[in-house]
C-alpha cells in the first residue's frame, strides 16, 4: 500500500520525505517498516535519514540517485508547485551574475525552519538556511529574493555598481517586478537597502 502511494505521488530520483507520508489507515511507525522492506528489495533507495527515493535507470542500467542540491531545493525552495523560499546571498549573487565567488556553503532561505540561521549539512555539502522577513510564496519570491541581496550589496559584488544595475534590470523586467511589490517588502529589510537600492537607481527601473 505504501508503494503503491509513493509511485503515484512521486516520480523516479524525486525526493520522498518520511515526514510527508502521511497514509490514512496506516501509522508512521507502519510506514517506517514498510519503506525498510522497500529498500531492502531495491524497489526504494535511501539517500539518507528521512529521505528515500525511486530508483531511476540510466541508459547503462546504473541506478541513478540523488544528490545534495536536489535534495535541499525540495526541502527547502520548491516541491510539487509550491514556492517555499529562494536561494540568497553569494549563491544567488553568482546566478545573478554580479560576484564570481563560487560559494562553499549554498545560502538559501526558506519558511520550512523554525529555528534561527543555521549552517545544516545534506550528504556531504553544507547549507546555510535562514527564515524569510515574509513568508515566501510565488506571487513575492522574486521581489523577496531580490530585496534580501539588495540589503547587504557589497558584500557579494565584484563588479561596479552600472553592471549591477544591469543585472538587477533584467531579472526585474524578467520576473515582472512592480515598483508597488518593492514599496511593500522594502521596510521590512534594514535601512541599508536603502542606499543600495538609490544607489543603482532601481527606482528609474520600474514601468
């Protein structure tokens, strides 16, 4: 019964998280047993505690598993159409394109913790997972993401402030930001991002 459930739920390499097995009619304790029997037979693989997924066959036959990256995005960013945080700080610097540092730990924040700013560990690669100032959702992911670099600009950027503006103009006309998204989330940030944000002159940016 729990296989049955698991492969209408979720597809093959797909993180499946004991936490989320949620079967009416059968425990947890039940569900825990199961997936051991699972795993045993080579139906199920367990990448580590708490998280197991179908194995996927490559064109060699090999099975196919997780990794870290994967692992941490549905944990902590987006699963099953749901947004529930963004990557931050030089991680998303990089894939902006205004810092070349290739950061040693993945910064991500995300409304799936409870606790403060921690640096957690998936396989063998390290996260750094903080709460948002907003609850993340896919109508202010963007704005969110773009406003919590905004706020500490200099830490991240190797480049001058005009390819900045560059950067920032083409993710804001890519995403469809609105100045009234800014105006909503801004203060909600240390008065720092103030002077970044005048300083690039995102104001003139808007529609």
């Amino acid at each position: 019964m729990v296989y049955d459930y698991i492969v209408h739920n979720y597809k093959e390499g797909e993180p499946i998280f004991f936490s989320d097995l949620l079967i009416e009619g059968i425990s947890k304790s039940a569900v825990n047993q199961q997936l051991k029997t699972l795993c045993k037979n080579g139906r199920l693989m367990k990448y580590e505690t708490g998280v197991y997924y179908i194995p996927k066959e490559s064109l060699l036959n090999v099975p196919v598993g997780l990794n870290a990256d994967i692992v941490a995005k549905y944990r902590f960013i987006s699963r099953n159409g749901r947004v529930d945080g963004f990557y931050a700080g030089n991680t998303f610097a990089n894939q902006l394109g205004i810092s070349t540092q290739v950061p040693r730990v993945i910064e991500i924040v995300s409304n799936n913790t409870n606790s403060a700013p921690r640096e957690i560990e998936i396989g063998k690669r390290k996260f750094y997972v903080k709460k948002p100032v907003e609850k993340v959702t896919a109508e202010n992911v963007y704005v969110l993401q773009m406003l919590d670099l905004l706020k500490n600009l200099d830490a991240y950027l190797d480049y001058s402030y005009e390819i900045a503006k560059e950067k920032f103009t083409e993710y804001i006309h890519l995403h469809e930001i609105k100045r009234l998204d800014v105006d909503k989330y801004i203060r909600k940030f240390p008065t720092m991002i103030f002077k970044n944000y005048y300083e690039l002159e995102l104001d003139h940016v808007f529609a």
